[in-house]
C-alpha cells in the first residue's frame, strides 16, 4: 500500500533554501559593515550613494537610483539624510529646475576617503572564512547570478543606461 502522507516540512527546508542563505547572509553584511564603519554613521546605500555621486558629480536622483539599484522612492530619504549630515548639495539643473543634480561637498569627500580602510575591512571579513579560492569562486557565481537575474528584481540594475545619459561611462 502506498504512503500517501505528506512529507513533514522541517526547518531544514528553510535553513537550506538560497532564498533564506542570501537573506542570511545580507543581514551578516550589514551587520559587518555597520560595525567596521560605525565611526561615520553610514549605512551601505549611503556609502553607494556617495561613491556614485563622487564618480558621477551632476547625477540626478532618478539615474543615480538606477546606478545603485535602489527604489527611487526610499532612496529620497537617503539623499535627505546625506544632505543633513553635509555630504552632499543638491542643485537645480540648468536646463530644468525641477530637477536636482548632486554634488558632493568637501566634508562628503572626506568621509569618503576616510570610511575607505574601514569599508574594505568588511568585505575582507565578510569572505574571511573562505578560502581564497572559494571567495573567487562564491563572487564569480553571485555576479552571474545577479546578471542572470537582474531584470527579476524590483529595481533592476540599469548602470549602462544612467550613466550613458550623462555622457560618462562608468
């Protein structure tokens, strides 16, 4: 007679899922980074944020949401808390004052140099527990994972696109 019971769900279905490792691992992520870098009271999206907008002075908050695939929305709350703590001006464009160009200021500058040593530190410590040749294998696989998936995600990386319209390239 065939068992017709249903397999008993177990937390190892959780525990092994991609879905529940990678979500894992971001919060580790963050929580690496938050600690190396705590000294300058950044968050990763800042930090992404203040790169972009030193590589790309003039980048409006549309393109540079692209650039950093981060939802436009939640990410006028980052601009709003870079510009309070000074690190970055926004100014209107010449050709449309509606619309606000990014600039970082010399204090941004600065921090940025500065978090560099300590940013470095948590990616290092993020793949500290591999053996260097698993990290190289673990970011070629995510990076094919990420390009392969990208148009799935709710904000899709559009870098080439964002920056083609600034005239620069990335």
């Amino acid at each position: 007679m065939p068992n017709n019971k249903p397999t008993p769900v177990t937390m190892d279905a959780v525990y092994t899922a991609p879905g529940y490792l990678f979500r894992r691992m971001q919060q580790i992520a963050v929580a690496l980074f938050i600690e190396e870098c705590k000294a300058f009271d950044l968050t990763p999206v800042q930090y992404a944020a203040l790169v972009t907008i030193s590589t790309h002075p003039g980048i409006d908050a549309t393109r540079l949401s692209a650039v950093i695939a981060f939802d436009r929305s939640t990410l006028g709350n980052v601009i709003e808390r870079l510009q309070a703590k000074e690190f970055i001006v926004r100014k209107p464009a010449p050709e449309d004052k509606r619309v606000k160009l990014l600039y970082l200021t010399k204090a941004g500058a600065a921090v940025l140099s500065d978090i560099m040593p300590s940013v470095d530190k948590a990616q290092a410590r993020m793949l500290q527990p591999l053996k260097p040749a698993d990290r190289k294998t673990l970011l070629a696989l995510l990076t094919q994972l990420v390009d392969l998936n990208n148009e799935a995600s709710r904000v899709p990386l559009r870098a080439e696109d964002a920056l083609e319209h600034l005239g620069r390239s990335g």
